[in-house]
C-alpha cells in the first residue's frame, strides 16, 4: 500500500526543477527591474543571490533525486532547508522592493505581481505537505503584508491598505488552496490503494479457485485410491485377527505370534491412514461445520505425516485437549497440514538436536488456540508483515507457490478466527487461533 506522507514527497521533488528555474529568474528580475542605487544593491542583492544559490541547490536535489545518488531523508532534509531560505530571502526582497519604491506604482505592483506568483506555485509544488507549504506562504507573504501596513500607518494611504488586505487575504487563499490540493491528493492516493488491494483480493481469489480445483481434482483421486485399498485392507485385517485368535489358542511359536501381531497393527495403520486422506481430501456437497474434536483433527492429519517424520528422524511433541469446536474440518485439517508441510520443511536439515516440531492446544480468552512451533531460527521481523501475502515464498524456485499460508489464514478467518505469526525463545510459532462459540 502506498504512504499518502512517502507519496506526497515524491510528488512535491518530482515537481521541483521548474519552480526552481523559475525562481533563480524571477530572483534575477527583482534584482534588476528596481533602480540600482546603492541602497537597492546593500539590502535587495544579498536576499536574491541567496534566492539563486537555494535555487539551484533545488535543481541539484532534484537531479539526485532522479539518479537515486543519495538517500532519500537526506535528500528531503536539505529540500526543506532550501525551501525555507527560499521562503525568507522572498519574503525580505520583495518586502525591500515595495518599501523603497513606494513611490512607484509600476515596481510595486511588479513585486505584488512577483509574491502571487510565487505564492501559487508554492500551491502546485508544496501543497502536499503542510510543513512546507504554510511555512513558505506566510514567510513569503507576511513581511509584505506588514510593509503595506506600515506604510498605512505612516501615510494613512488607502491605496496602502488596499494592498495590505489583499496580500493578507491572497494568504489565506492560498493556504486553503493548498488544504484543497492535499485532499485531493489524499484522495487520489486512496483510489489507488483501493484499486491495488482490489488487483491483490482478485489475484488471491483466483489463486485460490484454482488451488481448490486443484485440490478437488486431487480428492476425487485420493477418495478413489482410499475406497480400492480398504477393500482388500479389511479382508487382511480382518484375516490377521483370526489368524492372532488361533495362534492364542495354540502353542504357537512366540515369533511366529509376535510378527503376526505387527502384521496387524500395520494394517491397522493404514487403516487410519486412508480413513485420514479420504477426510481430508472428500466431502459431499450437503455437508457442512460440525461440531469437532480438536484432537481427533490434529491426530487423524499427524497419521498422514508420522512416516515421514520419522523416515528423517524429526521429533514430534504434542499437547493436546479433547475440545469441539464449530467448523469445518477438513478446513482445519487443511490449514495444520500446511503448517506441518512448512516446518518439515524448515526442520529437515537441521542438526538432529534442532529437527523437532512441538505442537500445543490451549484455550485462552474464549478462543481454542492450536500453536505450531519448530525447531529452526525465528523469522525475520522484516518477513512478518510479507508473510500471508500470495504468492510471497522464502522457499527456493520450484519449490513452492506462496500460497499455502495465504490460502490458511483465508480459511482461519471464514472461521472467524485467525492465523499468526510470532517469536517464541528465539524460534517461530505460528498460532491458529479459533473461536469456540458457533
């Protein structure tokens, strides 16, 4: 999302150089259409040579703003001391000019000419920014202001005071010209981010479409291979149970009795295992949230991944409560499979004192809250706001989409609740945090 601040200072340097330019010329002109007495040149020359140097030292901030030579605040720092030597020096020349040709319509009115002039520029090039523009407008207008007062006071001239109200209402006009042009552009800055969240919505949208296509694809599959392997799963279980029973009741060799017990107990896992995959990858178009067991949900996706943790000698810890909660399951189990995927993944080559993975369910604050933790180094702080962005992967090429989390906090959030990310002594612990009430 863009800044309205970090925008409108782009803008306000990305419109400098003509002001500028301007300036430097215009600053020549006062010094040269007045009479050249030696008065003029004490007092009226030292404000426009300085007008010139702050000028130009404008132009060159401008052109290393382009080139991208020197840091940004840097840049913005001396911009804004220039502009208020440019402020001062304008507002002490131009003062100088009417009051020593006061008797000179055509030079005062030049001046006046000179102050709106530049007042209204001042509205295009630093009106974004209010620590600029009143500053610049009231150094500028002020003192000539005053002068016109003065010499009212002195003169009891109308003319004199005619010329002070104007340039003290052409000063307010052109603050609250300045207060228009920010609120456009603050307004022109929230169209823009309203239309880039609304890219990023759509862009998510359509990514998650296609990843549940995907998905749905995949399930269809999944439940198809489940159904043909419990077929002939339960002949073998079932055969294996028998073939226990009657080796209890013979005199059986104990290796004998002792591999058939395994025999069995392996089938039983693959039982759970395929009961696991067809959850998590098959549901009828009429059902919906339930009431269920988070534990029954953590174990039954920890059957699909104990193989795999154990095959890499990653140690996997568990506190868990038998607590139901309203939602969807295979959601949920969804939304764990990916935080596991993502650990394993960060564990994996690890150190075999570090390839752990601690998963805890508590309930804090009227809310189930099922925290993730690995055993790999915390995430960068600078990682934590990009991290549910789509599309966003630390992962290398190929090896993943940076979708997962994204689509996981969506599916938190359908569930009023929500997915986080924090430190937890040095490692990374993501939080799935999940309303108990329906």
């Amino acid at each position: 999302m863009k800044s309205f601040t970090e925008e409108s200072r782009q803008e306000i340097l990305a419109r400098s150089l003509p002001p500028a330019i301007t300036f430097a010329i215009l600053a020549v002109l006062v010094f040269v259409i007045p009479k050249l007495n030696d008065e003029h040149l004490l007092f009226v020359g030292p404000p426009c040579l300085i007008i010139i140097l702050a000028s130009l030292w404008r132009v060159a901030l401008y052109f290393q703003w382009q080139k991208k030579k020197a840091d940004f605040s840097n840049i913005w720092l001396q911009f804004n001391i220039a502009s208020l030597i440019n402020s001062v020096c304008w507002g002490t020349a131009l003062s100088l000019v009417v009051y020593q040709n006061e008797s000179s319509p055509l030079i005062v009115t030049f001046a006046l000419l000179i102050a709106a002039a530049i007042g209204n520029a001042s509205i295009f090039t630093l009106g974004n920014d209010t620590k600029l523009h009143i500053p610049f407008v009231t150094l500028t207008l002020l003192p000539l202001t005053g002068i016109s007062f003065y010499q009212y006071s002195i003169s009891l001239d109308h003319g004199d005071l005619g010329i002070a109200i104007i340039l003290f209402l052409g000063m307010i006009y052109m603050l609250s010209q300045g207060r228009v042009h920010r609120r456009r552009f603050a307004e022109k800055i929230k169209a823009e981010n309203d239309l880039l969240s609304s890219q990023q919505e759509l862009l998510q949208q359509r990514a998650m479409t296609e990843h549940a296509n995907r998905l749905a694809s995949v399930g269809e599959m999944a439940a198809g291979f489940a159904h043909e392997i419990n077929n002939p799963l339960t002949v073998i279980s079932g055969n294996l149970e028998l073939l226990q029973a009657h080796l209890a009741k013979t005199d059986a060799d104990a290796q004998v009795v002792k591999h058939a017990g395994r025999a069995l107990n392996a089938s039983q896992r693959i039982s759970k295992i395929v009961k696991s995959l067809r959850t998590l990858s098959y549901r009828s178009a009429d059902e919906g949230r339930d009431w269920h067991n988070i534990a029954t949900i953590v174990n039954e996706t920890l059957e699909l991944y104990v193989e795999r943790i154990e095959s890499h000698q990653i140690r996997i810890s568990s506190e868990l409560i038998e607590q139901k909660i309203w939602c969807d399951d295979v959601q949920i189990m969804q939304v764990f499979l990916n935080l596991l995927n993502n650990a394993f993944d960060v564990v994996e080559n690890l150190p075999t004192a570090d390839r752990w993975i601690k998963v805890i369910v508590q309930i804090q604050n009227n809310q189930l809250i099922l925290s993730l933790t690995n055993g790999g180094k915390a995430i960068d702080k600078d990682l934590v706001t990009k991290i549910f962005t789509p599309f966003f992967t630390t992962k290398p090429v190929g090896q993943g989409m940076g979708l997962g989390l994204a689509i996981s906090r969506s599916l938190a959030l359908r569930h009023k609740g929500d997915l986080q990310v924090q430190h937890a002594d040095g490692h990374t612990c993501f939080r799935l945090l999940l309303p108990l009430t329906n």
